[in-house]
C-alpha cells in the first residue's frame, strides 16, 4: 500500500453544490496506540451520527477516516431526509410484512427526529427545514397504485394523505402528500456533528487509511493502518465506511452498486414552494429546493443505473435526460450551476444492514446498504449501533441485521446475482485497440491474451497502465468517463484515474503492471 495514496474524497471529478459552497472539514493523522470503548471507521453521515450518539453516552470514541470529514458519498447527497422509503411502502411490505414496514416508517421517522434535535441542542448552522414531501405520479403508475401505496404507508404507520396535486403544476397528475419530512445543507451538518462529537469527547482523526481491522485475543478488535503504523484497540469497532472493507462476500452478495445524477440549477427566489418532489419512475427521479440569499437552487436527481451497466459516454446523456426530465417539469429554472454523480447501493429488500458484521464477532459492527435513503440509514445507525454497544434492545435490530436473507427478496437476489455473474463475463470479451489512440485524459481497458489491463492517457499523452482487475473478488474494471475514474461493476469498488482505490469494498490499488 503506498503512502502516496489519495484520499477516499479524491473520489471523481464532479463538484457537488455542497462542496462548491463549503471549506472540507480536516482532521489530523491518527498517531501512535489509543485504547478505546469504540472505534468508527468512516466519518461520513454513518460514522458520524454513531461517533455522536456514542460520545453522548459517555463512551470513550475515536473516528477514523483516510479523507476529510464527510469527504466520502456524504458530500455529494441531496439529502432528502425522508420517512416515506423509496423502494415505496408495498415492496417492502411484500418482503418484510406490515411489521417490517412500520419499523423501516418508525426508525426513519426517528432518524429525522433526531437529526432535528441535534441541529437544535448543538446549534447546527445547516439550513435544516421540515417539509411536505410529494410522491408523483408519473409514467405506467395508475391511481390504482398509487391507492394501494397510500394503504400500505398508512399501514406502515405514516401520516399521508392522497392529493389531486402537488404545488407545482407543472408536476400534472394525483399524489401522495407526507409531512414532516425534511431537508438540510449536508456538509454543514457534517462539520456541526463532527464539532458536537468532539465537545462530548470523541477524537476523529483524518488522512490516515486503515487496511487491517482484526480481532485480538482479548476480545477486543485492532484498528490499523501499516502505512501510518499506528492502531487503536476498541472494544467494539464500527466499520462505516459505505461499502464494508472488511467483509468480502455475505454482505457484499445481497447489495448492488448504482451510480445517480444529480444537477443543481439557480431558481428565481421563492419561485418553487419547498418541498421533497419524487416521481414514479423507473429510474425516479428526486426534486429538492435549496434556500439561497439572492437565488434559490432547485436540486434535481435520478437516472440511476447500475454500475458498469452504461458504455462509454453515456454518462454525459444521463445529465441530458435529467436536464431535460428538469425543464420541462420546473420551466422556471434558470442556468444550470452544478452537476455531479456519485453511488448509492441498493440492497435487495429495500433496508440497509446496522449490525453485527455477518462473519465477524459480535463486537465487529457495521453499517452498509444506503439503498439512496443513506442520510437517514446514516443516523439510524448513529441510535441502533450505539444501542448495541450498551446492550440494549432496539426494536428495529432484526430488521437492518446484515445476516438476514428475507425469503421473498429471493427472486431479487437471483436475479442480481446473474447480473454480477455477467459483470464477471466481462473477462470473456477480446478488448481490441491501440491505447495510443486513446484521446488525452480518457482512459480504457485492453486486452492481451490473459490480461486485461486498465490504460489512462493522462492530458500530456503519457500511458499510465495498471491490471484492470479488481483487487476485491477480481471483477473487471470499467472506464467512468464523467468521473474520470475506474469502477468495478461486481460490487462498486472504485479507483482512481492511476488505479488508487478511492472506495471499497476493495482496499487496495490497482496492482502497477508498467
Ligand atoms: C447523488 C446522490 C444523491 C443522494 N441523495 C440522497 C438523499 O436525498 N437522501 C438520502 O438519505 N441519501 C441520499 N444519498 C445517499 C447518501 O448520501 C449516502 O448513502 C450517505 O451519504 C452515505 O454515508 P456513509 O456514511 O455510509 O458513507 P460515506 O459518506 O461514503 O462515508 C464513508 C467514509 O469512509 C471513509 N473510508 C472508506 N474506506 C476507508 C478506509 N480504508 N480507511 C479510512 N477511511 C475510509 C471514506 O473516506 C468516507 O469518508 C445520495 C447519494 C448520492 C451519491
Ligand atoms: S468490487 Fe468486488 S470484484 Fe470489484
């Protein structure tokens, strides 16, 4: 592992409305041996809310992360703060039952509720806002559907109620209305918790990698990065790093990597009521409105598709579909400021997975599965997780337990395995060319005889090669042309444009074959 190694916030080329607007939050290099009660991994929303909860218990804490505060998938949310699931009420009462789905509405709800009392006793600047969000009916969607999703929410324990319209008449057609959902300015919550945390004892620690996460003989687990040598021994570790790097397969099998868009445009001030806006689509998109002084900014969403599943350039028509899709349903919206991608995974029954890591000891925590609702997965894990460390019940833990396997997301799981089966049948192609021809600052994987190597042209010409195999499971490597970064379309893991892992489950670089 090099020392030179980028952080996981040098993770793609796009520049997020929040990171345009905010200084990243460092923190200083993990030094030496620390002993604590527990040790987070990741200071992203997950890492963060657990640092946070479990420092207001009076746990001893320590944070660490090889980038800056919330330098990982935190600061290219949206941060829709949202009780109403994306994957909607009746699929996860389909896989989970009515109980099932009264604790996803119940713990998100919650997760709310928390983040606003947060904002309020530790006096977080984060423009935090309760809103009405409206679910839209759109595309195949029939008001049949949408009956039947208001009496699954309903049944889940939400407040809704069905309207002929949203207040945007552009957005035509019946939807649901929940209230009581919010928004915020995720950076600037980010740096208010890691700030509160801090008052309450908890020590974070930046640019430091960790690449070993072992349990001792005493029982308790060894927090390690060789690079810096230093460790910490906790007597629970949390690994919220978004994608676990220390568990390679039972989890990482029941999850799907999807990359979403994301555009922000400038809106004449208090020209869109705000509120959360979603359609029905398939791929949905998701509408918010960020106050500004002089302008608001409408922050618009979607055109997820899973990783690996778009040729080279499609990226760019992505942002033309959103774009479009944005037009013409929020006409008023003037000059586009930003836009930018990034990766949510998606599990295969709508939930994420807070708990014990599935082939680990009990001590050995995780929080994984954002599925696109990680602002609010994030803070459950922040209250589930912490309950864990104090061995207290939680009614939700059965529910986001990573060693589940629900019976009837079966059908989900085999058909997301036969997809990653075929990202594995990427090996089997002959990739032709000349990597001379390839244009500067694009990069693409070629293929002699066994090998399959990963070929940047940097802006000078020079050929920068690595193995385009993927050091988690040996995935192939594909070229992300809007991020300027490889991706592995097996389980996520990413890479910078040199081949330096910037996002997990791989923990490691493209091996150099120069
Ligand atoms: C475009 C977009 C829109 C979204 N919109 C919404 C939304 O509206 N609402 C919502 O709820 N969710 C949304 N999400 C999802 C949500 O933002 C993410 O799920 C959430 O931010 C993930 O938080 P996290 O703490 O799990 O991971 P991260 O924020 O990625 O944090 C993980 C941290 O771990 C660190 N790390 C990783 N590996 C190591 C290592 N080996 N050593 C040390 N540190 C390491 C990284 O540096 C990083 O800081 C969106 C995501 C995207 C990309
Ligand atoms: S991420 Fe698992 S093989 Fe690449």
């Amino acid at each position: 592992m090099r020392a030179d190694r980028p952080a996981h916030d040098d993770d793609g080329q796009s520049v997020s409305l929040w990171m345009a607007e905010t200084e990243p939050r460092r923190a200083p290099r993990l030094e030496g041996a620390i002993e604590v009660d527990v040790c987070v991994v990741g200071a992203g929303i997950a890492g963060l809310s657990t640092a946070y909860c479990a420092a207001c218990e009076g746990l001893s804490v320590v944070v660490v992360d090889d980038g800056a505060v919330a330098g990982g998938q935190t600061k290219r949310t949206t941060a829709h703060l949202s009780s109403a699931i994306d994957d909607h009420f009746t699929a996860i009462e389909r896989v989970h039952g009515v109980a099932g789905a009264r604790a996803a509405g119940a713990s998100h709800a919650a997760a709310i509720d928390r983040i606003e009392s947060i904002v309020a006793d530790e006096h977080i600047d984060c423009a935090f806002e309760r809103v009405d969000g409206y679910l839209c009916l759109a595309g195949d969607a029939t008001p049949d559907w949408l009956d039947r999703e208001l009496a699954a929410a309903r049944r889940a324990g939400l407040e809704v109620e069905i309207a002929r319209r949203s207040p945007v008449a552009t957005l035509e057609g019946p939807c649901l209305r929940f209230p009581r959902q919010a928004q915020l300015h995720p950076l600037r919550y980010a740096a208010g918790l890691a700030d509160a945390a801090e008052r309450r004892g908890a020590r974070i620690f930046g640019a430091t990698h960790v690449d070993a996460i072992e349990p001792r003989a005493d029982g308790r687990i060894r927090v390690a990065s060789h690079a810096s040598g230093a460790h910490v021994d906790a007597r629970f570790a949390v690994v919220a790093t978004n994608a676990p790097i220390h568990e390679r397969v039972a989890v990482h099998t029941k999850q799907v990597p999807h990359r979403t868009y994301a555009m922000a445009f400038a809106l004449p001030a208090g020209a869109i009521p705000r509120a959360l806006y979603w359609d029905t689509l398939d791929p949905y998109h998701y509408v918010r409105i960020h106050p500004g002084e002089r302008e608001d900014v409408l922050v618009s969403g979607g055109e997820d598709h899973r990783i690996g599943a778009l040729t080279a350039g499609a990226a760019a028509e992505r942002y033309e579909r959103l774009e479009d899709w944005t037009r013409r349903h929020f006409p008023v919206i003037e000059a586009e400021r930003y836009r930018w991608s990034g990766e949510v995974l998606e599990t295969i029954d709508g939930l994420a997975f807070i708990g014990p890591t599935p082939s680990g000891p009990a001590n050995l925590l995780m929080a994984s599965g954002d599925s696109g609702m990680g602002m609010t997965h994030g803070t459950i894990a922040g209250i589930l997780l912490t309950d864990l460390v104090l061995g207290r019940e939680n009614p939700w833990a059965r529910w986001y337990d990573p060693a589940r396997r629900p019976l009837a997301a079966a059908p989900h799981y085999v058909s997301d395995t036969v997809e990653t089966a075929l990202a594995y049948g990427e090996w089997l192609k002959l990739v032709e060319g000349d990597p001379h021809a390839l244009a500067p600052n694009t990069g693409g994987v070629f293929g002699w005889g066994i090998h399959r190597r990963a070929i940047y042209c940097d802006p000078d010409g020079k050929l920068h090669v690595r193995s385009a195999v993927c050091p988690h499971l040996g995935g192939l490597v594909g070229w992300n042309d809007a991020e300027k970064t490889w991706d592995c379309p097996c389980h996520g893991s990413r890479f910078d444009r040199y081949g330096r892992v910037v996002q997990g489950p791989a923990n490691a670089d493209l091996d150099d074959v120069s």
